[in-house]
C-alpha cells in the first residue's frame, strides 16, 4: 500500500530535484560568462544586482518579450516540439539520479539504462529543430549534430559497462554503495571514466564538440532560426545537460553523495551528502567551462574518425580488460 | 624614338638584386638608350610596338597598341630572361580631362581617351614593368589576359565595372565592386563624385526587392551543376552577414554534404570608393582616407601613400621623421598581427585567445594614442614627415611595451601553435606552391609561408628601412599553418625594430623643412619671406601643388604589397589614385585553396590569409 | 510497480508542464509578431537562397547511421552481459569474445574500405 506519507515524500524530491536542477542550470548562464571572463582577463556579466547575478533574471525577461518567430517556410509543430524535446528529455533523466542515500525520485533497477534512452532521445530535438528550420545552417549542424552524437553514444554506452560490470547493476545507488564499500570508480575504472567524460562533452555539444552550432562556421547551426524562449529552452536545454552529465560523472566515478562525514548521523548526514554530490557537480561543471575557455574545435571528420576509430575499440578493449581482472580476482 | 634597339644591352643591369636596389637612384632611364627590360622589349618588338616613357618612379614604362598587348604581356611573362612572373596590378585612367597628359610631357607618346595600365613584378629582376595600353573612347576594349595569369581575372572585372571598359574573353565579364543594379561606371571622370549630386538616397520596397534579386547566385551562371549523379548540391551563401567572415564578405558554396566542390567569392560590400575620393580630395587632405583602407593597419597606408607622393614631389623626408614612421609602422603591423591572431584561433574555434591580443593590442594603441591622439586611424603621417614631434616620455611607453609582449607571444606559441588541435585543423589545409603563390600576386606573409625569403622592407628598402637589422622569417609548406608562423615570427622582428629605432632615434626636424609641400613650413621663414607665407597659405587653404607624373609607391604592408599609383595632371590632388591592395589578390586564391576541403576548412583558410574587406574593397 | 514509477510519472508531468508554461509565459509577455519581406526570409546572411535546403544529402550520413544501428544493438548485447558477469566464469567470456570476435572482424573490415573514414 502507498501510504499518504510516501506520497508526500515522492512529491517533495520531485519538486526538489526539478527546483536545483532548473535553478543550476538557470544559474549557469552566469556562471559560465563570469567563469570565461574571469580566464579571459575580463569582467563579464557584472551590472545587473549584485556582482551581476541579476543577469539571469535579466536575460530570462528578454527572452520571454522577445517577438515570437515561428518561420513560414518551417514546418511548425515540430519546430515549436524541437526546443521542447531536448528539455524535457534532459529533466527526465534527473529523474533516476541519487541525490543522497534513499533520496533519489526512482531508484530504477534499469537506471543507466533509462538515461542512456533518454540521452539519446536528446538527439531528436536538434536534428528535428534543424529540420524543420528549412535553413541550410540549421540543417548542416542538425546532420552534424546527428552524426556526431550517434557516433559518440556508441562508447558512451560501452565506456559505462566497466562500472556496470564490477557493480553488476544498473541501478545507480548501487553502483554508489558499491564506491562506499570499496573504492570510487575512477580509480578502476580510469579509462571508462575518461571515455564517458568525452562523451558526456559530445552529448552535451560543448566545446570541443561543439560543431552543430559552430558559430564562426554555420552561424548558430541547427538552432539558427530559433528566437525568444524557444531559443532560451536550446539555451538551458544544454546547461541541464551540462549539469546532468557533470552529476553522472560524480554518482558514477567520483562516489555521488560519499564523502567525510564529520560523524554526523541522520538528516544532517543526508544533507551533507547532498552538499557533496553538489561540490563534485560544479567541479566538473567548472571543467565543462574551463574547456570551453580553452580548446578550438576540432573538424568534423577528425571528430568521426577519433570517434569510431580510438574511442569504440578503446572502450571495447577496457571492458574486455575490466571483465577478464573480475574473473582473476574472484578466482 | 628613333634610336637603334640594337644598341640596348641588359649586361649594363646588374645581375646581382642589390645592385639593382642601388640602380634605381642613378636617375630617369634615358630615353635615347634604353637599356634593361625596355631594350630587350624594342629588341623583340621593335620601337613601334613599344614606346618607353619616362616616370618618376624609375619604373620601365612602354606604350603599346591594344592589338600587341597580349604578345607583350606573354613575351614578359615567359620569353624573356628572368621573367615577370607575378601579375602586381591591372587598372585604368581617365585620361579625357588630363591637364598635362603624358603626350606634353615627353613627346612621341600616343593619344590616348583611356589607358589601360599593366603592372607586372619580376622577383628575379627585382623590379616592376609598366605596360599602358592607349585606347580611344569610340572603340573601349582590351583583350583579357586571364588565360596568361588567373590573377588578372578580378582586375579586368573591375577595369569594366569602374572605366567600363570591355575585356573580350573574359571568362565572366561582370561588374565586381559596384552593385549589379548601378548605372554608369564611377572612375570615369563624368560619373558624379559626390553623393549630393546623384540625388537623395532610399531604398523602398521594391528597390530592395530589385537589389536582393540582382544579388540572387545562379550556379548556371558559373558554370555549376546543381546535383551530381548521387546527391544535390547545397549552395550556401557564407557571408556577407556572417561572424566567420571577417565582414562583409561573401562566399557562395557549392556543397557536396560538408564538402566544397566549388566556391565563388563576392566582393564589394565593403567598397567606398576610396579611389574615386582621392580625385576630390587634396594631395593633403586624402592622407586620412587612407588609414580607412586596410583598416587595421593605420599609418601604414599613410606610409604606402607617401612613398608614393614624395617619389611624385620629389620630397626629402629627414632622419628623425623617417625613424619615426618606421616605429609606428611596426607599431601597426604588430597590432594587425595581433588581431590577425586572436581571430584566427577564433575561427578555429578557440574563444580565448582573441580577447587575450585585443588586450595587447591595446596596450599598443595607449602608444599610439599619446603619439597620436587616435586609435585606428591616426592619419598622421604628412608630406615630408609626420605631422608633430615625439611626446615627452615616448620612449618609455615603447621600453615597457617591448618588454611586456615577448612574453605574451610565448604563452600564445604555447595555446595555439603548440596545440596539435590547431595543428590538426591548420597543417596540409590551404597549401599554395610557391609558383602558384608567384603567379597569383600573393605577397607578404602568404609569399614567404611558401618558404620564398623576400619582403620588400629588405629588397626594395623604402623609408630607411635599410638601416635597420631584421630577420625575414619564412616557412615552408604555404599551409594554414606556416602562414601562422610567418606572422608570429613576424611580430618579433618588428619589435626588434622599434627597439633599434627607440634607442637610435636621431635628432633634428620631424618634417621636411627644404620643402614648400611640407607644411608648416618653419616660423622664422614665414616671418620674414612673404613667399614663404604665400606658398603656405595656399598649399593649405587650396591646396600644395605636385607637379605633373607618375609614380608607384609600394611597400611591406600588414598583409603584403601595398602600392598607391598616383597621377598628377599638375593639380592640387590626384588626377587618378590607384590603389594595390594585397587583399584583393589573396582573397581571388579562395577558390583554389578551398576546393575538395570541408566547411571548416574554408573557414581556416579564410583566417589564415588575413586580409580585411576594406583592404579588398577600397 | 507503481510504488517505484508513480514519482517518475510526477516527475514527467511536472519536467513536461515546465517547458510548455514557459512557453505560455512568453506569449503573454511578448509583443505581436509583425511580418516584413525581410524577416519571413530563411537566414542565409542576408541574401536570398537560391534552391531548398531540403534535398538529397551526401550517401555519407547514411553510412554513418548504419554503422550506429550495427554497434549500437551490439552495445545492447553486452549490457544484460555485462550484469550477469556477477558471477564470473570463463565460459562467459569466452563466449562474449567470441561475440565480439565476429564484430571485430567486421569493424576491421569496415576501416580497411574506409566507411569510417569521411571522404
């Protein structure tokens, strides 16, 4: 029986992980211009309120009064669904994160699973959006966008089996639990940290993976077409995503909610553990950032080839590695 | 003319190019004997076909019918020893309103309504030709010489577009610079020259329409295919609204997915009719509007124009405002280099590195500030000078800036040369052979990433630049990647040359003081010689007279040879200025560099070759 | 089943309903959409296209969808692979390396003619 209390239970981490979530990502838009500023020797964002937080506040108004432009020649309910799509998608996936130990909104036994599918769904949104532009910018990056983010899902997948192979779950809390008994994944799991980490960057189509929007090659690629708030949802679609891939990270590798807990116990355990998980988030975040302050972009069919050509057969090779050292140990 | 061809001798040129640089001062080319290029021309073609004329530049300058023009033009590129390879600069001249036509001046030369002018550059000869062909207003046509050098191609589209003057053969004869839509063609001496004389300006909606259509890219024109066997072709308009472009240029793409099967560039967007302007304008009062044609090299265009007009004038520029000019040249050509660079990473994707050299390029602008008073465009060069004296405490502001910017140059080698993505994207993209880089005018920084070791600063020295000690820094492959390197490299010894001139900076005037076109002139003359104050005061309020001639001033530009021709009718400003931009030569490469490479690529190579529209466009 | 979805089904209704209330939100806010000849154009910098740019494309994008389809399905094999590996024996390594032989064959293939290169 679901009892009244579960429900509320249920409904609070809903509303709580939609609140962080939305509220980081909203605040990534000043995070990010003050972080490339503060590494390119300039100010940045810094007259709206203070130290130019307001900014947020700002450009979320701008966006909503900007005239709607829904182009003639494109073809319309998809390019209104197209912006929507990547949002949602991204939201969805928070919803199998642990925030803290119990504290997550499911704890799915096919957890990974669940947000590769939806990782991958991400991928409509752009190729729809460019689409339906009619635009030959839009459409250029939406084929980019496609090509690319299907060849980096390939070892996006592989690059996970290592950890799901030593946890032997695809439920996320496992996979924590099994950090807190032994040791966080990067240590065994190096490589599979670092090939998820590349294409958590290419899913997410940040620099050096940005090439469906290559502003000095296609413009603003697939979403060239797109203004007001269904820009603004491609906007914070990608920094949702940003923090998503960036909590993954942490959850899957770097031990998600463990850390010292100073012998506390109870709620105030919980808490801290949520502050944990939410200072290895914004570190990757921060290297999401600094990234971007600091690599050009490589070409598109450097970028294919890297891809089929290093990353499948390394990820191929560090699961077969990862299942033959199970096999010796458990011997 | 009647002397005997045979007498002329190319042993009495020096065979040795330093030799040559020193020929050049021995004085005009007599016109009795001719000797050089010009004697081996009459050899060839007899003195009827070619009839030499004296300038002020000392350039071999021959007359020749429309009908020989091509046999000539061939015979310099490949008949004779140690040829013309390079095609510097094709244009024309009004010559219907000429004051002092070359006619009056010389005798013997040809009647002429427009003149079509050739300029071609031997690296072996290290010297130009000037090839000027006569043509009669009933009867405006030249035959194209496209076929000999690729290169000429734009410069005939804009001989028709500006003098419309046809050019028979031409593989795509078609306005260049001026819009489609215009009527008349503006270099002619009757088109207005003014705005207020063609009547106020608007652009309702169907003009717009009219416009927008007349820009519309039809690949048959061009000879395109719009599908291949297994795909359609995208054309994509790149430019002019697009932040990869530098400005307002336009690249129309013919696309196989991401690959480029073809490309064609569009200019003009850019064009102000900076030469139309100069005929307007005093020889003086023109000085600033040449800051605004390679905008991001300042004085430098100033400098170019100046060579030039003192060839012209004959003017003596002494020591002091010689250093001068050649410190805030260096001071320019690092700052352009710096916005080169930064734009470059930029279009390679990398975010940082251009705010990191706008910061240094303003550093460098804090100089030219308190030397100047402006910023991009200081326009501060003069006849026989510049136009003040050094501020107290110039040199320290030179000292400090010498020592801030090695440094920086180590941390940019570090982000960008070193980064093997930059490499990746950089290295084999956008290779021209030096041959091909002769054939096309490519000058500068392109010419010598082909791994050729030639600047005009060392070759041809101008504005004292012999006396200074640089290196010219070269590289090999003419990939998007040396072109980098040359430019880096490049920055370093322009430092260590204002370092020699902040620690030699001689004494004495800054502006010629033995000239009435150098104004002011000195307070104790005008005090006490009424003809003094007389010339003074109409050289400013009229304007300074140069006498009658010709003369090309072409120095080691930002982005290579820049050369202004200038005419004199005897008037108090150009009759005609034209002005060689290297810019224009290398944005015609494009199509070559580009074809069978990807969307990025192009954008790499577009970044690499540095040029600015207004450079193009003028 | 509900004990463990039931929050995600919030979860989607809520994640669903935030985009589509901004959405609304904007359109209260944001002024009346006023066409001109110029806005209603395909941005291509500011000259008209000429041709569609809906065509046919390059057979290149294809070939890069198969070969996804191919080892995407393979990932899919490994992963109840991989969770079984629980308890380890070498049969069931042996068994996927003979899995992953025949996939490795034809990925070798696949690079010597050059599918993974983009020509």
């Amino acid at each position: 029986m679901i009892s009244f209390k579960d429900i509320v239970a249920a409904v609070l981490t809903v509303v709580g992980v939609l609140f962080v979530a939305l509220t980081i990502a909203a605040g990534l838009i000043w995070v990010e211009r003050r972080l490339l500023a503060v590494w390119q020797d300039r100010y940045g964002p810094n007259r709206v309120g203070p130290l130019g937080l307001f900014q947020v506040l700002a450009d979320t108004i701008k966006l909503l009064a900007k005239e709607d432009w829904i182009p003639p020649f494109a073809d319309k309910p998809v390019f209104v669904i197209a912006p929507a799509i990547v949002m949602i998608t991204v939201l969805f996936s928070f919803a199998v994160l642990p925030v803290a130990r119990n504290i997550v909104i499911a704890d799915l036994n096919v957890g990974l699973l669940y947000f590769l599918a939806m990782s991958s769904m991400g991928v409509y949104s752009i190729v729809l959006g460019g689409w339906a532009s009619d635009n030959k910018y839009s459409l250029l990056g939406a084929l980019r966008a496609s090509a690319q983010m299907i060849s980096y899902e390939v070892f996006m997948g592989l690059s996970l089996m290592g950890v799901v192979l030593v946890a032997g779950s695809f439920k996320l809390s496992d996979v924590v639990e099994w950090q807190n008994r032994n040791v966080w994944f990067v240590l065994p799991q190096f490589p599979g940290f670092v090939l998820f980490l590349i294409a958590g960057i290419a899913e997410t189509r940040r620099l050096p993976f940005d090439l469906p929007e290559a502003d000095s090659e296609l413009v603003a690629g697939f979403h060239s077409e797109y203004s007001g708030m269904k820009f603004g949802m491609f906007f914070v679609g990608e920094y949702l995503g940003v923090t998503l891939v960036s909590a993954l990270i942490a959850v899957l590798f770097f031990g998600g909610w463990l850390g010292p807990v100073f012998g506390l116990a109870g709620w105030a355990r919980t808490a801290l553990g949520i502050v944990w998980l939410l200072v290895k988030t914004f570190l990757f975040i921060g290297f999401f950032i600094l990234l971007r302050a600091a690599l050009p972009r490589p070409r598109f069919d450097q970028l294919m080839s890297w891809g089929w050509k290093w990353m499948l057969p390394l990820a191929l090779a560090n699961l077969l590695v990862t299942g033959a050292v199970v096999m010796t140990m458990s011997k | 003319m009647g002397s005997n061809p045979t007498s002329a001798t190319s042993k009495t040129l020096p065979k040795a190019l330093s030799q040559v640089e020193g020929s050049a001062a021995e004085g005009p080319p007599s016109l009795t004997a001719p000797t050089g290029i010009l004697g081996e021309l009459e050899a060839k073609f007899g003195g009827e076909a070619v009839t030499p004329q004296a300038t002020a530049d000392h350039i071999p300058t021959v007359w020749t019918p429309v009908a020989k023009v091509r046999e000539v033009l061939r015979h310099l590129k490949s008949g004779v020893e140690r040829p013309y390879r390079t095609f510097y600069d094709a244009t024309a001249i009004d010559e219907r309103l000429r004051a002092n036509p070359p006619a009056n001046l010389n005798g013997g030369q040809p009647t002429s309504d427009f003149t079509v002018v050739y300029h071609l550059l031997s690296y072996e000869r290290n010297e130009y030709v000037r090839v000027k062909v006569a043509l009669e207003e009933s009867r405006l046509s030249v035959p194209t010489i496209t076929d000999l050098w690729p290169a000429a191609n734009w410069y005939e589209r804009e001989i028709w577009d500006m003098f419309g003057i046809r050019v028979e053969g031409h593989p795509h004869l078609e306005r260049i610079l001026m819009p489609k839509t215009w009527n008349g063609h503006p270099l002619r001496k009757d088109h207005p020259a003014r705005a207020t004389e063609m009547g106020p300006f608007a652009m309702p909606d169907e003009k717009e329409q009219r416009e927008q259509e007349a820009l519309r890219f039809r690949p048959e024109d061009w000879g395109m295919k719009r599908s291949s066997e297994t795909s359609d072709f995208i054309f994509l308009n790149l430019g002019p609204q697009h932040p990869g472009t530098h400005g307002v240029l336009r690249v129309v793409v013919q696309l196989d997915g991401e690959r480029i099967v073809d490309l064609v560039p569009e200019i003009g967007f850019h064009h102000r009719g900076a030469e139309k302007m100069a005929e307007r304008q005093t020889w003086h009062t023109y000085i600033p509007y040449t800051d605004r044609v390679d905008y991001l090299g300042g004085v430098m265009n100033n400098l170019a124009y100046l060579t030039a007009l003192e060839k012209l004038a004959g003017v003596r520029v002494p020591p002091r405002a010689q250093v001068i000019r050649v410190m805030l040249s260096e001071l320019f050509r690092i700052i352009s280099h710096l916005v080169w660079y930064g734009t470059f990473a930029q279009d390679l994707g990398q975010m940082s590195p251009v705010f990191y050299t706008l910061n240094d390029r303003e550093r460098a602008f804090e100089i030219i500030e308190a030397i100047c008073g402006a910023r991009m465009h200081p326009g501060w060069f003069r006849i026989g000078g510049v136009a003040q004296d050094l501020p107290n405490g110039w040199d320290k502001m030179f000292r400090d800036f010498i020592a801030y910017l090695p440094p920086r140059l180590k941390e940019y080698d570090k982000i960008v040369l070193r980064n093997s993505l930059i490499k990746g994207r950089t290295q084999g993209v956008g290779a021209y052979k030096l041959d091909e880089a002769i054939e096309w005018g490519v000058t500068g920084p392109n010419l010598r990433a082909c791994g050729f070791e030639w600047d005009f600063r060392k070759k041809q020295p101008y504005a004292g630049y012999e006396q200074f000690e640089f290196d010219i820094p070269t590289a090999q492959h003419g990939d998007c990647y040396d072109r980098a390197l040359v430019r880096v490299e490049e920055m370093r010894q322009s430092l260590r040359i204002i370092e020699q001139c902040v620690k030699n900076m001689p004494e004495g005037a800054y502006k010629a003081t033995d000239s009435r076109l150098a104004a002011p002139p000195l307070k104790e003359h005008t005090m006490r010689d009424i003809e003094t104050l007389i010339h003074h005061f109409l050289g400013v309020s009229w304007g300074p007279v140069v006498p009658p001639g010709e003369a090309l001033g072409a120095i080691e530009a930002t982005k290579g040879n820049n050369g202004y021709y200038l005419i004199s009718d005897g008037g108090i400003g150009a009759y005609r200025a034209r002005i060689r931009t290297p810019s224009f030569n290398h944005m015609q490469t494009l199509p070559m560099l580009s074809r069978g490479l990807m969307v990025p690529d192009l954008l790499a190579i577009l970044g690499s070759i540095d040029f600015v529209l207004a450079d193009i466009d003028r | 089943m509900l004990n463990l979805y039931g929050p995600v089904l919030i979860f989607f209704a809520l994640a669903a309903v935030f985009p589509l209330a901004t959405l609304g939100l904007a359109k209260l806010v944001r002024p009346k959409f006023t066409p001109t000849p110029d806005k209603v154009m395909p941005y291509e910098c500011g000259i008209t296209p000429e041709s569609d740019a809906r065509g046919r494309y390059t057979v290149r994008f294809y070939i890069i969808a198969i070969l996804f389809v191919i080892f995407d399905v393979e990932t899919i094999f490994l992963f109840p692979w991989a969770v079984l590996f629980r308890t380890p024996e070498l049969f069931y390594l042996v068994e996927m390396l003979v899995f992953l032989g025949i996939l490795i064959v034809g990925y070798i293939w696949l690079w010597r003619r050059g599918a993974l290169d983009w020509v």
